[in-house]
C-alpha cells in the first residue's frame, strides 16, 4: 500500500493533474481564460524531473491544439510555456502559497511579451489589415493592444495555479499520513 500511495502522489497525480488542466482548454471559456500559464509553473513545481515536465506539457498542449486546431502562432506559445517550466523548475523550492500570486504574474507577463511578439511579428490568421506595422513603434502598439487580454490571462493563472497547489498540497499530506 506504501508503494502504491507513492506512485499516484510522485508520477500518476501530477502528469493527471497536468492533462486535465490542459484539456480544460477544450471547455469553452472566456479569451485567454486558460490553465496553460498555471501548468507550466506548476509542472515545474509537481515533477522532480525536468524532461517529464517537457513531454507532459508538450503532449497536453498538442492533444489540446488538435482538437482546437493549430495556429500561426504556436512556435512562440509553445517556447513561452517551455521557458517558463525550465524557470519555474529552477525556483520550484520557493514556491509556496505566499509567493504564487508574484510567480503568476510574472509567468503571465512572460508568456504576454512573447506570444504578442509573436503575433507582431507573424500577424493573425484572417487578418489583412493589421493595425500595426513592422516596426518598434508597431510593437508597441501590437502590445497595448494587447491590454485587455492580460487581465484574464492573469486571473486564470492563478486560479489554476492555487487549485493545482491545493490538490498537490491535498494529496500529499494525506500520503504522508497514510505512509506513516
């Protein structure tokens, strides 16, 4: 029974954890209203292994984006979420209830200065007219118009990123006392 409680608390709860959250984006929501963020500060924090923090996220967002469908953009969200594990991997020992909410936004504003870059750079599907041009002042503008959107992307990142906290924290006193 020791080993069985090991396995789901070190490797079968935290890859579940992450490919639920990722799947939730097949739910409909609000723009940018997503796990994404949350999972990538998260995986860092739940596996001890960095490669398995890689191919959970990497598995769960292509599941999730072919039924979606894939974008123009994907190469810059895909990089922003893989940097944001490979950081939060590194501090994944200072995270704690206290510091979430700063590591959620900095993580949303992360991933908010790459994936807008990305659009700067390779426009929107559909869109002929943009309303910025290739230029410096064009980025900036593509990043203010880009405003709204932060506010849920913020939001969702630490709702996400609490509830996956709480469950692990959950689940891992209940092991321990049922090891003991």
């Amino acid at each position: 029974m020791k080993n069985l409680d090991l396995t789901i608390k070190k490797e079968i709860f935290p890859i579940g954890l992450v490919l639920i959250l990722i799947l939730s984006r097949l739910i409909p929501h609000p723009p940018n209203f997503t796990p994404i963020i949350a999972v990538a500060i998260m995986s860092g924090y739940l596996f001890k292994n960095i490669y398995i923090s890689f191919i959970t996220l990497l598995i769960s967002m292509l599941i999730a984006d072919f039924f979606i469908g894939f974008y123009e953009n994907i190469f810059f969200v895909y990089l922003s979420l893989l940097i944001l594990v490979y950081i939060f991997y590194k501090i994944s020992k200072k995270i704690n209830l206290k510091n979430l909410v700063v590591f959620s936004f900095a993580g949303s504003i992360l991933f908010f200065i790459i994936t807008n870059f990305g659009v700067w750079l390779l426009g929107s599907p559909g869109v002929d007219n943009l309303p910025y041009d290739k230029s410096i002042e064009g980025l900036i503008k593509c990043y203010i118009l880009a405003l709204p959107f932060i506010k849920n992307t913020f939001l969702s990142t630490i709702i996400f990123a609490y509830g996956a906290f709480l469950a692990d924290s959950f689940l891992n006193k209940g092991a321990t006392q049922r090891i003991k």
